[in-house]
C-alpha cells in the first residue's frame, strides 16, 4: 500500500514548517522538508550600523534571542579585533547556560513530551502508583499520592468539560503510545509544572540584560554595570538573586526533567533503532573559559565527525572558504553563477517561481523549500545536543564523556543507541544537566572576580568607527539550543556590507543538494514505521526529537508587512 503524508504546518514548533513523506506497506521510504516562509533579515541590515545589528538579528525568533544577539557582536567584535573583559564572557556565559536549561526543558515537556506521554491515558492512572514511581527516582517533593489526585481530578474535569485546551487535538490512544498510565499522570504534572518553573529562570536574562525574551547585548562586552552597593547596578541582591535562580534550576533539571526523561525511554528502546539520519555532525563550540579565541578551552567543543566514526574529530574553521557553503539548487532563491557561497560572499536573492501555495505536493524536482542548503565540505551535517555531546566525547571531554556514560548505564544501552530519535532526545537532557552545573560554576567565578577587585564588564576600544580599517569582515560562531549558529559579517565604510546567518534548522531540515542528498529532516525518516497515515505520530516524533524552530530559517511578507497567504493548517499535533 502506498500513501503520500503531508503534515503541514508541523505543530508544537517555532515558525512554519512541511514534511511530506511516501510511505510503503507501512514505512517511509522517501521524505521531504520545507520551510514555508522566506527570511529577509539580511537585506534589512545592508547599510546599517554593524554595532546595531545585534538588536535586529535578536528579533529573529522568539526563542533563541539571546544567541543570535551573541553570535551578532561576536561576529562584529571579530571583525574590528576586540576582547571583552573576562566578567562580560562569563555573564554571557551564564545568559548561555540559563537560555539552555528554559529552552531544553520546555522544548521537552511542551514540545516534545506528547509524541510520548498520552494524556488521556493519565485520567485511568492510580495516584498512589504515580507517588510510588515518582519517590523512587527523584527527591522531588511534590510527589505525594494526594497530589497525584488533585491533579487527576483537574485533568477529569477539562475532559468532561469538553475544553482539553493545549491538550486538545493530539493522537490519544494511538498504538505507538507505550506509557503506563501512572508514568503518563507524572508527565501531565510535570509539564503543568515546567510552564510555571520556566518563567522564573529567564529572570537571570532580566537582570543581566534588562528583559526578555529580547536581552540586551553589547559590542564590546555587556550592558550591565558592576557595583555591589549601587541600587541601579549589578548589585549583592541582584548577583545573590542570579545565584538562588541557577541553584533552583538545577534542582528542577537534575529532580524532575532528567528523572522524566530516564522513566520514558525504557518503554520506547525501538526508537533506538529508528530517526538515525545522517551521519555527520558538525559543532562549532562555545562557552569559552580563557577568551574566546582560545578554543581549545571551550566547554563545548568544536569540530566534525564523519559516518559516526568517534575515532577522530574533523576540525572546523568557520573562515574556510572551501568549509561551510550554502547551495540554492533546491531552494526559492538564486545565485549569480552556479556552485555553493561561502557565507562572506553569500547572496539572499528571490526568484521564486515555484506553485503558490496552498498546494496539494510539493514539486521536489525543483525547487520547494525557503530554507537554503548547507554543507561543509561537500557533507550534509546534524547539528544539536547528540552533536555536541558526540563531539565532546570524542574529543576527550572528561565531563561529557562521563555524563553520557552515566546516562548510558542508566538505560543499560551501548553509545549507538544514540543515533536515534530517543538518542537525539536523551543527549539533550544530558547536556541540560552539564549547563546546569555550569551556570553554576560560571557564577562562581563571576563572584571571584568581583571580590577580587575586577568590575570590568566593557572595553571602548575601538568603539569608534573611526579607527576601524576601512573594509573587514568577521564571523559570530555560537551553539544555539537548536545546533550550530553562525553570523557572517562584511563591514565597509563603517557600515554592513553584507550579513548572513547559518542557522541550526538550515543545517537540518534545509531540503536536498544538487546531488539529491537528503539533509538531516529528511533522512531520519527514512525507514520510520507509520500505523495509520492519517495520524502521522511516528513523524513528528522524529521531527520533534531535532527541536525545530523555523522563525530565524524563514519569513515572507511583502513590503508594507502585510501577509502574502494564509495556510489551511492541520490539526494541532
């Protein structure tokens, strides 16, 4: 039997993205990814001040600000050859490590957790179970048998209410749902939980940055002024508040979020052996601890693995001309010439002459997608938490290797579960764990250096544009929740010349090269078993596990900011 699945738009994501997928007798056996919107950031920024251009390339998407905002003045600062001060690193490092734990945690509850926990299944759960379960793998207090009930009860008076709300429109009862009840109940609370601890660690973005979801960042260092005993400043309280907020959130991904995530993936150990993908795995590194021209000491490391061989590590150089390239072969965009650019001499040039949607299928000979194509070195690369704890490990990181050994022990599994769908989502949650104990560990230093007399968090050097050369050009390399983020940047005259940004969905769901080779998205579908097309769980599943976010990959409107379309969108899944 043969069917062609679209699931468009892809629900419980940011921004606008379409899969489809032929299935035979029950499996995909091709597949296809489509950004459903056009990004024009880089035409907007042409001319402008680059010390500015943080606060637009922020504004990109609603979830991954504060990287784009990092990857931004990095790129400027390594263009105009400036090093901020050690406290501006660390209190970026902590802006980091506090943007990961929110985003991991959320993506995993409310993104992610309902292509596993059936919701319906907790309304036949026994609480007492549920408390049992619960106490024997976390300290969490709010684990109680009385708890359970309560909260059972809400979830019972939604259904008979006929108002499942955000729980509206999912899959339930599905066969691919193995959860026992119990465990199911546990998810429900935890996911009600999340949506309130979430909106408390973003308070550190706040004090550092003065907002969020939009922080402020700063060329040359950071915007926050440091004085102990001055009401207007990065004060004791506010320092002491930033410390209490990492402690908290520590204690919620290290009681609550990894716990989930080790009672879950027992009951679904044959998705170790489905979502693979591609082989390939890029990371460009981040979290400096001396500077961030010394790599070498990044917590996150930087380099390459080819067909998962954990023996050596490629290394990157996000400069190379030869390196990372975009294609536009299958994309609604044109190039001058043939061949890939580098992001320097990169071009965001519309000729779309593809259907207008809505369409009934994609026209996958030609061009179909708004994303571009990335490659480096002719590969197409994953990029996420299973890359950069892939290329930690085979680096020698001593903390992720024994993270991801600890994990592994946990589930009783050999390390090629982890090229897998269940592998994707578990090495998220070890790594949300490792910045948890980082946050914590950046603060500390941040602490140190204050008592030791150093204040600093801004240099002026070079903030003038006058002594900057007359033509430069930088790069912004970052990890962003999602994989690897790069902003390319060409200055001239003391203004953008040209600006482009690769970010972590174009490496994965971008759709296929001039050689017809699939990119991430579409590759890990391949082989996946699908029990009804008609309810496509085993495909968002799969998608889910990558943590797509499509705003800072696409956008389209027309020049006076006015829709083009509307879509005729798919139930909420």
């Amino acid at each position: 039997m043969s069917a062609r699945i679209v699931v468009d738009p892809v629900t419980r994501i940011e921004g606008h993205l379409r899969i489809e997928a032929q299935v035979e007798n029950g499996v995909i056996t091709d597949a296809w990814s489509a950004g459903t919107m056009v990004r024009g950031l880089e035409i907007i920024l042409r001319g402008r001040d680059p010390r500015d251009a943080w606060a637009f390339c922020e504004r990109v998407c609603g979830v991954c600000t504060t990287v784009h905002a990092l990857a931004s003045v990095r790129s400027v600062e390594d263009a105009i050859g400036v090093a901020v001060p050690p406290n501006a690193e660390l209190i970026r490092n902590i802006m980091f490590c506090t943007q990961y734990m929110q985003d991991h945690v959320v993506h995993f509850y409310h993104l992610h957790a309902l292509d596993w926990v059936d919701v319906v299944s907790a309304l036949k759960a026994d609480p007492a179970e549920a408390s049992r379960i619960a106490q024997s793998i976390s300290h969490w207090p709010k684990s109680s048998p009385g708890y359970f009930s309560d909260l059972q009860k809400r979830l019972v008076r939604f259904v008979e209410s006929g108002q499942l709300g955000i729980f509206a429109n999912g899959y339930w009862g599905h066969p691919a749902y193995k959860l026992p009840p119990a465990i199911n109940l546990i998810g429900v609370a935890h996911y009600l939980e999340a949506l309130e601890w979430q909106k408390e660690i973003v308070k550190v973005h706040t004090i550092f940055g003065g907002k969020n979801p939009h922080p402020n960042y700063l060329v040359g260092g950071v915007p926050c002024a440091i004085n102990i005993d001055e009401a207007n400043a990065l004060n004791a309280e506010r320092l002491a508040m930033v410390g209490a907020l990492l402690a908290q959130a520590k204690t919620f991904v290290e009681q609550v979020y990894l716990p989930d995530l080790m009672a879950v993936a027992p009951y679904y150990l044959d998705w170790t052996k489905i979502g693979g993908g591609v082989s390939n795995y890029l990371c460009y590194g981040d979290l400096p601890t001396n500077g961030f021209a010394d790599i070498a000491r990044f917590k996150f490391h930087r380099g390459a693995i080819l067909d998962r061989d954990l023996s050596h590590v490629h290394e990157v150089d996000p400069r190379d001309p030869e390196g990372i390239k975009e294609f536009v072969d299958h994309s609604w965009y044109s190039y001058q010439g043939e061949g890939g650019r580098h992001p320097w001499d990169g071009e965001t040039t519309f000729n779309f002459t593809g259907p207008q949607p809505p369409y009934e299928h994609l026209n996958v000979d030609g061009k179909y997608s708004w994303l571009k194509t990335p490659r480096w070195k002719g590969h197409a690369m994953e990029v996420g938490p299973l890359a950069r704890m892939l290329v930690g490990y085979a680096s020698g990181s001593a903390e992720i290797k024994d993270a991801v050994t600890e994990a592994l022990a946990g589930l009783n599994a050999p390390a090629s579960v982890l090229f897998s769908t269940l592998g994707r989502t578990a090495a998220r949650g070890i790594e949300t764990r490792l910045v948890a104990r980082w946050g914590l560990e950046f603060y500390d230093q941040l602490l140190a250096n204050i008592k030791n007399g150093d204040s600093r968090t801004f240099t002026k050097e070079k903030w003038d544009p006058s002594t900057w050369p007359t033509t430069c050009r930088g790069v912004g390399a970052s990890e962003a929740p999602r994989g690897a983020l790069a902003h390319w940047i060409v200055i001239n005259e003391q203004k953008i010349a040209n600006y482009q940004l690769v970010v972590p969905t174009t490496w994965n769901g971008s759709p296929r090269d001039a050689k017809g080779e699939r990119s991430p998205y579409e590759a890990s579908l391949i082989g996946t078993p699908v029990h009804d097309p008609k309810l496509p769980l085993e495909i968002i599943r799969t998608i889910h596990s990558f943590d797509p976010c499509l705003a800072c990959a696409v956008h389209l409107y027309d020049g006076r900011g006015n829709t083009i379309t509307e879509f005729t969108t798919s139930p909420a899944v």
